[in-house]
C-alpha cells in the first residue's frame, strides 16, 4: 500500500476515508484539516484568497476547536503536499439545517484555494468533487456558493448555475472598510441541485 493510503487511512477520521482516498496521490494527500496546520501554512494559503487578518496560532487553535466541536456541521478539506508536509490546497462546506424542504439540509462550499505554485496538478477540481460528494453524503439537497464574476466558469463546469441574488450586510466595520476578497464579487448564487 502507498504512503499516501496509509495516511489516509490514519488520518481521514473514517467517515470520509473513501472520499478522500480518491482524490489523493504519492505527491498529494487530501485530508481533514488538523489542530497543527497553522504550522503547515494554512494561513498563509488563505491569504491568496481573501483578507484574513491577524490570526495567531492560538486564535486558530481557538477556532478549530470550535469547528470541530459538532462534527456534522463543518467540514474543512486540505489538500498536503508530501514533498515538505504544507497545506496547499483548501475547501470547506458546512450545513444549514432547515425546516423548509421537509427538514432538509443545504450545503454551502466556501474557501476553495490551492497554492499558486500548485495550480495546474487539477487540486482544485478535485476539492470541488470530494465536497460535492460530502455533501451527498450527508444528505444535502443543495449546495450553494458566493464566487466572483471572473471565476464563474470554473463553478460552472462543475454543475453549479446561477440562480438567485445574494446579499451581505456586514456587521463589522473592518469588513466595510476592507473588502474581504482580492477581486470583484459576484452576487450570484450558484446551486447544485441533486438528481431526482
């Protein structure tokens, strides 16, 4: 069995195991996010998506803790490169659980990033796929997502539409005063529907 297999099967917290294995090779591992991945640049990765702020090692910490605690409601994938052990990819959905729907549950994909240097080995596309199927798994009837304008294509091929307007009131004034991505943002909301 490979090294990236034995990983996997350590690290996946079992549920998942399958799913992540899939997308995972000798030079890429995609797994759960970790207490330790401050360590391993997470933040830093993030940076090249978003503004992020000042994030100490123990306010992540903090954080993980917090996402963790219900372990139906976030899930946080990383893709680790085996060559120096960085987090250089990243994808997350979490759950709305609804009365609408009969009691049904939408998903919602947020932060898809890989590292600049690893663009090209298709990481990304293969965190869209393994969230995709997270969320079929755990039984969602939709997946939604924000995205700027000039990335609608790559959302498009994987199945996403453009479907309602969305709209943010932010509460804090750093956010108002800075945006909280590099780029124009789109409105839009792109859903998944499931197949009936």
């Amino acid at each position: 069995q490979s090294t990236w297999g034995i990983i996997i099967l350590m690290e996946a917290q079992g549920k998942y195991a399958d799913i992540l294995g899939d997308y995972s090779n000798d030079k890429y591992v995609l797994r759960m996010l970790k207490r330790d991945d401050y360590d391993r640049g997470y933040i830093d990765l993030l940076t090249q998506l978003t503004k992020v702020g000042t994030v100490t090692k123990e306010d992540f910490e903090k954080r993980w803790d917090e996402v963790t605690k219900d372990e139906h409601f976030y899930k946080i994938i990383v893709y680790e490169s085996t060559a120096d052990g960085k987090v250089v990819g990243n994808g997350m959905i979490f759950f709305e659980k609804k009365f609408a729907r009969s009691c049904g549950t939408a998903g919602h994909v947020e932060d898809i990033v890989v590292d600049k240097a690893h663009k090209g080995q298709g990481l990304e596309d293969n965190i869209m796929n393994a969230l995709r199927r997270i969320g079929d798994r755990e039984g969602a009837y939709k997946l939604v997502l924000d995205i700027p304008d000039a990335e609608a294509g790559f959302y498009e091929k994987h199945g996403y539409k453009k479907y309602e307007i969305h709209m943010a009131w932010y509460l804090s004034l750093i956010h108002i005063s800075e945006p909280t991505r590099q780029a124009e943002i789109s409105y839009a909301v792109f859903c998944l529907k499931k197949k009936k």
